[in-house]
C-alpha cells in the first residue's frame, strides 16, 4: 500500500497540505509539514495535496 512522505529538506511550510487533506498532514514545530496519519483523508484528496504542492515536496511511497 502507497502511503505519503513529506521530503522535510524541500518544505517550505506553506501549509497548503494541510488545508486540503487535513486529516493527513499537519506542521511540526520547525514549520514543516509531515505526515500525522497516512490513511487519514482518502487517495483521492491526499493527490490533490501532492499536486497542490509548490515545491513538489510530497509523493507517494511503496
């Protein structure tokens, strides 16, 4: 099963993630986003995040 991965060294932290797929992303303390549950928004919004990227920092990991 795919699961998201946020690459924390290409963050900028602009939280577009989190305001899509809010049940699966979220900041930690240094203002970078991560991934607080990898099943918490379905496959389709969790895309919508990952193209909604401008740094294309998240992607898909087997």
């Amino acid at each position: 099963m795919a699961v998201p991965v946020v690459d924390a060294d290409t963050c900028t932290g602009c939280e577009l993630c989190t305001q899509i797929a809010e049940n699966t992303f979220a900041m930690n303390d240094d203002g970078v986003a991560v991934v607080q549950d990898p099943a918490g928004d379905d496959q389709d919004t969790i895309q919508e995040a990952i193209d909604s990227c401008p740094v294309s920092a998240i992607s898909w990991s087997e």
